[in-house]
C-alpha cells in the first residue's frame, strides 16, 4: 500500500451560478409578453344590487359576464359582451364562443354572470335568461354586493 494515491479525474459539477440570471430573465420575458385581459366597459359602469346570501365564484376562469346597463348618452339598456354592444339575439354566439375556448370536460362546468345596474330594466334580465336557457347555459350567476356593504352604506 502506498500513502499516495493517484487522484481518479471525474466529470466536473455543473455550475449553478449563472441559474438565478436565467430564471429572472424567463420571469421577466413572461412578465413582458403575458396580457391580462380586462374588459373595457362601453357601459357606464354598473351600480351592483345588494344581496344578503353571496356566494364567491371558485373558479373564475369557468366564468363569462354579460354587462347591462346603459350607455352616455342613449335611452334603454344596452347589452355588452366581452368589448362590444350587443342584441339579445347575439348572446348566443357568445355562449357558443365561450364553449369553444374550453374543453369538452369543461363545458357543464361553464357559468354566465350577469353584472347588471341596478336600475336595469327586468325585462332585459329576462331576455337574457330566456336567451341563455335555449343555448342550454342554465348556470347563471348574478354579480351582487354583499349586505354587509349595505349596512356600511346605511351608517
């Protein structure tokens, strides 16, 4: 046996230094090129109705909104969907558009949120509803305040 013993060359580690400047610049790129979507709303901006039993949406992806309300102005209530004025007759395209941006295990889970003023005509309301229950959209959801704003407001 001998007291020195020959050192074995093996593949060197690789260097993590440069790992950090590589994750902040694919966190910076992503940053940069994601868009999130907003709604520009061609409405006047809706005063939401008050409700005492409110439930939160769980996922808010699964959601489309329908915008009533009106418009600076013009007389009536006007329908928006996603950034454009719409008819009662044109809901349904929208619902179909909304599907197709989904996947087929999806689709039942898919909810319409009405975010309607509320000075709204109901017969608006009901044309809508009647609209979304022929595309067979039957999850409807309605965009309220909680009552607790309401005592707050009330004070």
């Amino acid at each position: 046996m001998s007291k020195f013993r020959k050192k074995k060359k093996g593949t060197p580690g690789i260097s993590t230094a440069s790992l950090p400047d590589i994750v902040f610049m694919l966190l910076f790129f992503f940053m940069v090129t994601t868009v999130m979507r907003e709604t520009e709303l061609k409405i006047k901006k809706p005063q939401l109705p008050f409700a005492t039993e409110v439930k939160k949406l769980e996922r808010k992806s699964l959601v489309s909104y329908i915008y009533v309300g009106k418009v600076q102005g013009q007389g009536g209530d006007k329908i928006q969907l996603n950034d454009r004025i719409a008819d009662i007759k044109d809901v349904k395209y929208f619902i179909f558009a909304e599907r197709d941006t989904h996947s087929e295990d999806e689709i039942p889970l898919l909810t319409t949120s009405i975010k309607a003023d509320i000075e709204s005509n109901v017969g608006t309301i009901t044309d809508i509803k009647l609209e979304l229950r022929n595309v067979n959209a039957l999850k409807i959801n309605y965009s309220t305040l909680t009552g607790d704003v309401m005592k707050n407001i009330a004070k």
